[in-house]
C-alpha cells in the first residue's frame, strides 16, 4: 500500500469513527441501536408494504390501511427480541417486558392504523409516501414509550 493510500485510508476510518463518537454522544446507544433495529424494520415494512400495496397487482379484499396495519403488526415479535437485547439491553423481568410491550405495541399499531387510515383514505396518498409517514410518527412515540416504561429497569 503506498504511502498515500495508507493516510487516505487513516483520514476515512478516522473521519467515520469521528462520526459515530459524534452520533453517539448525541443521541446515545440506545437510540442509535433503536434507530439500527426499529430503521431496518422500518424499511423492510416499506418496502413490503410499497411491493403489496403498489406493485404486486395482488387484489387483497380488504382497503389498503387495513392491510398496511396487518403488515405492521407481522413484525412485532422479531422487532421485541431485537430491542430488548440490542436497542436498550434491558434486565427488566421477561415477563413484564413483555406484556409492557405488547401493550406499546398495541398502542403503536392504534397510532399506525390511524395515521394509515388518515395517509391512505383521507389523503389518497401512495403507499411509499403514507408508509414512510406512518413509520417515522409511530416510531418516535415506540421510542420514548419503550425507553421510559416498557424497557425501564
């Protein structure tokens, strides 16, 4: 490797570790690793919700908000697993975790529901649109809600 190269290579791994200090000092891990967790789930329910709603030609029988909300609700199991050991590291009782989350996420798929019926039925908007609305505005509140109570030692 030449000498050039090398201090290149250096100014990138230190730029990128400056980055992630940053972020991290910021927000903190636990947001970062929810943002990881919930942002990869998010964008596979966007991407699944956009192919299903938009894209597939499938005709389901049922409107698209209903449809959006059966989609959000498929996730819920592998997205608990992943925050209560990756996003908050949490050494709440299982057992209380689990019905505090279920209970978040009960409210959130309410949010999520709402704000698909809003986007889709009184707004008309597409799905890739409404999807990433409806993610962005229950995820916040999944946020604060698992953070303070759900996950909460």
């Amino acid at each position: 490797m030449s000498a050039l190269m090398k201090v290149a290579a250096d100014s990138q791994s230190d730029a990128g570790s400056f980055v992630i200090k940053t972020l991290l000092s910021f927000f903190g891990r636990d947001a970062l690793a929810f943002l990881m967790v919930g942002g990869t789930a998010a964008l596979l329910y966007a991407l699944a919700s956009s192919f299903l709603l938009d894209f597939s030609g499938i005709e389901l029988g049922v409107p698209d908000w209903v449809a959006s909300s059966l989609l959000y609700g498929a996730f819920v199991p592998l997205v608990y697993l992943s925050h209560r050991r990756f996003s908050f590291r949490s050494n709440a009782p299982h057992g209380r975790a689990l019905t505090r989350y279920v209970l978040t996420q009960a409210g959130s798929l309410s949010l999520a529901t709402l704000l698909s019926y809003i986007v889709y039925q009184l707004l008309g908007l597409p799905a890739s649109l409404g999807s990433l609305i409806v993610v962005g505005v229950t995820s916040l509140t999944s946020y604060l809600v698992l953070r303070l109570w759900t996950f909460a030692s």
